[in-house]
C-alpha cells in the first residue's frame, strides 16, 4: 500500500506542479514496483530520478539515464 501511494503522490506531482521554476523528483529505494510510475513521470516531464544500491535488473523496463547506483554512484 505504502508503493502506491508514493507512485500515486510521484504522479500527482509530476501533473500539478508544473508552475515551478524547479521541478525534479528524487526517489529512493531498492524495490522496482516504484519504476513505472517513476518512469511515466519523466514522461510527463518531470526530471526524474532513481536512487538504489542494486543494479537495475528489470528488462521489461527502459530505465538508462533514470537510475543512479549509490554503491558506484554512476547512472545504470
């Protein structure tokens, strides 16, 4: 429940908030239920970015430039 409501708040954002000068969002953790809403958000035109300390491993999602790799601190 905890995902979804972050997916849903994430999507909220990228919609609602395009007025600031500013907008980027910063999301953090190691599980991918979090990727497709991350990844409609850039989409939409929210720089978006994730931060792991796993390598991206789903091959059902295009994620080059999308997630950083906090052990190596290098984009995945």
């Amino acid at each position: 429940m905890v995902d979804t409501a972050l997916a849903a708040d994430l999507l909220d954002f990228a919609r609602r908030e395009k007025h600031l000068r500013y907008r980027a969002a910063l999301v953090v953790g190691d599980d991918d239920d979090l990727l497709p809403a991350a990844v409609t958000a850039e989409q939409w035109g929210l720089a978006t970015w994730v931060v792991r300390r796993r390598q991206a491993d789903n091959p059902h999602l295009r994620t080059a430039g999308l997630i950083r790799d906090l052990r190596l601190g290098i984009h995945t």
